[in-house]
C-alpha cells in the first residue's frame, strides 16, 4: 500500500473515530455512513469489481449513488448544517460517475480518479467541523435536538 493511501486512511480513520466517540446521533450516522462506503469500495477493489478508472465503474457508482442517499437522507432529517455539504460532495462523485459513463471515458482517467475520490477530503471536513460545532454547541447550550422533526432515533 502507498504511502498516500495510508496518509488518507488515517485521516479518515481519525475524523470517523472522533465522530463516532464524541459526535450527536447525527456525526455518528455520518461516520457511519462513510466508513460504510469505504468498506463497500474496499470489498468491490478485492473482487476486482473496481477496476481501477480507465473506464466506467457500475461497482462504484452504485456505491456512490447509495452513500449519497444515505448522505441525503440525513442531510434532511438531522438539525445540522454539515451533511448538506456532505451530501453535495457526494453529488459530485455521481456526477463525475455519470460524465464518466456517458463520454465513454476516453481519456478522462484523470478527471475520474478527482471527481470519485477528492470529495472525501470535503466530507472528512464537513464531519469534523459538524463534530467540533456540536461540541461547542453542546458545551455553552447543554443537550439539544439532534434532529429536526420527530425520528425514530430521537434522543
């Protein structure tokens, strides 16, 4: 494994550990949701589903297309700001996906590999700024609503 590969991994693992430590419901369903994602396209790379991005990856966009659903999904339900952002980056690995597909991917190796891989540093971002806020929240307010109507995993 390359040393970049590694340098992301930690990242990743050290948002979603903090996320998951001292994030709301919220944080926690989002590094939840990412860290389910990696484990999909780690999966989908060691049946070689994942070929790399010479071409059109169905494995990948399937992956991308059901984490941001997900992304979505809490993006309207938590009473946070974060995973709208969080949900945004992920639009932007569908749609690369999707100009992928439709070109025929004809050069575009590059531009693939950016647009499916880079909006992870912008959810990394958006996790850790929405965990340190509601800890800040939290701190000066107390407890406070995690979501926005009532939710089956209201606290």
């Amino acid at each position: 494994m390359s040393v970049d590969v590694l340098l992301v991994f930690g990242l990743s693992a050290g948002v979603v550990s903090v996320a998951l430590w001292r994030g709301g419901k919220p944080e926690i369903a989002g590094a939840t949701i990412l860290a389910l994602g990696w484990f999909a396209d780690f999966l989908a790379a060691l049946w070689g589903a994942s070929g790399g991005f010479s071409d059109f990856s169905s494995t990948r966009f399937v992956i991308d297309l059901v984490e941001f659903v997900l992304l979505l999904g809490l993006a309207l339900s938590a009473n946070r700001v974060w995973p709208i952002f969080s949900a945004a980056a992920q639009l932007v690995a569908v749609a690369g996906s999707l100009a992928v597909w439709g070109s025929g991917g004809a050069g575009m190796q590059v531009a693939y590999w950016a647009v499916t891989q880079l909006p992870l540093f912008g959810q990394l971002a958006a996790l850790t700024l929405g965990t340190l806020f509601h800890l800040r929240r939290q701190a000066v307010i107390g407890p406070y609503r995690a979501w926005r109507v009532a939710h089956p995993l209201h606290d």
